[in-house]
C-alpha cells in the first residue's frame, strides 16, 4: 500500500492540529500524562507483584489514555478520570497488551529492526479498541496491522520529528516532557484519524 499523498497529513500538519487542540486543555492532558507515567512506572518496584500488577494495570490504562486523546482530537468533552475507561474493557486491553509485548519481543530476538518493525505494527490497537469495544485483542491486532501496512515508516517519521523537543527537554531537566509528552500523544491520535479517514475512503 502505498501513500494517498491527497489524504495523507504532513508531520507539521499534524502536530499544528495537536497543537490547535491542546489550547485550553493543556492542564488536563499533562495530568493525564503524569498519572499514567507515575502508575506504570511505580509498578515495577513493588516486590513480587509488581509484575503482575503491571500486566494487569497497563493494558486497561493505555486504552484509557488513547480514550481521552481521541477525545481531545475529536473536540469531544473528557476529563481526568477517562483516564480509568480502559478497565471497561478489561479482558481485551489486558490481552492486547500481553500479545504486544510477546510478538515486539519474539521480532527483537531476531535483531532490532523487526522488532521495531513489530512495535510500529501493532501501534494502533488501543485506538482501535477504543472505537471498537466490542470486538477482541487479537482482531484489534490484526485490524492495526492492516492499517498500518504503508505507514510504518510514516509514524517512525512523526517519532522522529520530535528529537529536537526531547533534547530540549533534557536540557531542562525533565520539564520540558510535561508539555512535550502530550504534545506527542495528541499527534499520534491525529495520525490515527487521518489515518482511518483514509481507510474509509479506501473502502467508499
């Protein structure tokens, strides 16, 4: 599949529309961010069951997150405790996490390359869980990885656009990421709109 230069949005076009979007919503998606970083990365220090506590709590919050950033860039009204709608879907958000992590994992066995490449595949599966509650985490998978057949390199690319604002934060300290994490967030969410805009109008 190749690109559809006539739908397909530029980096900077994407990001201008995150950027668009996060006017007046600043406070609320960098709250979003912490949280979810601080949950997540706590997990791994408590003793014995921080793995397992993160099996189960990483999946139902990165659907949470993808929930609240479709919201954002959809114009539609969310607050912080979207940020818990993933556990409605419990059991596919779990699963889907598990099977992310074990196919990146068996392609990185090969080198790094395929396991990137697997990374970027199965990318959008927690926005598609997120329009698509009803269906499982193996169809999400496999739904992602049709959509992204193409555009891999297109999202590794938008990645990519934001090195020199990862510097920048560095260079304060860690602050900067406040601002930049959702900034980021928000970009990848446009990515999969446009995205499915242009599935859509493969199909019409």
């Amino acid at each position: 599949m190749e690109f559809d230069n006539q739908s397909i949005k530029t980096n900077s076009e994407l990001r201008i529309s995150a950027r668009e979007q996060l006017k007046g919503n600043w406070g609320t998606a960098i709250l979003l961010c912490v949280i979810f970083s601080i949950i997540c990365g706590s997990l791994s220090f408590i003793p014995y069951l921080g793995p397992i506590m993160s099996i189960l709590l990483s999946g139902p919050l990165t659907l949470g997150l993808a929930i609240c950033f479709l919201k954002l860039v959809r114009h539609e009204p969310f607050m912080f405790e979207n940020l818990f709608d993933g556990f409605k879907n419990f059991s596919s958000s779990v699963i889907a996490q598990l099977l992310i992590s074990i196919f990146v994992f068996l392609w990185s066995l090969l080198l790094i390359v395929p396991g990137i490449i697997a990374y970027y595949r199965y990318s959008m599966v927690f926005y598609i869980l997120s329009d698509n509650p009803e269906i499982g985490a193996m169809e999400a998978l496999n739904r992602s990885k049709e959509m992204m057949i193409g555009y891999k390199g297109k999202l590794f690319c938008l990645h990519l656009s934001f090195i020199g604002w990862g510097l920048l934060g560095i260079l304060t300290l860690g602050i900067g990421y406040l601002w930049l994490t959702p900034y980021i967030y928000s970009s990848i969410a446009n990515f999969y709109e446009n995205l499915k805009t242009i599935q859509l109008e493969k199909v019409l």
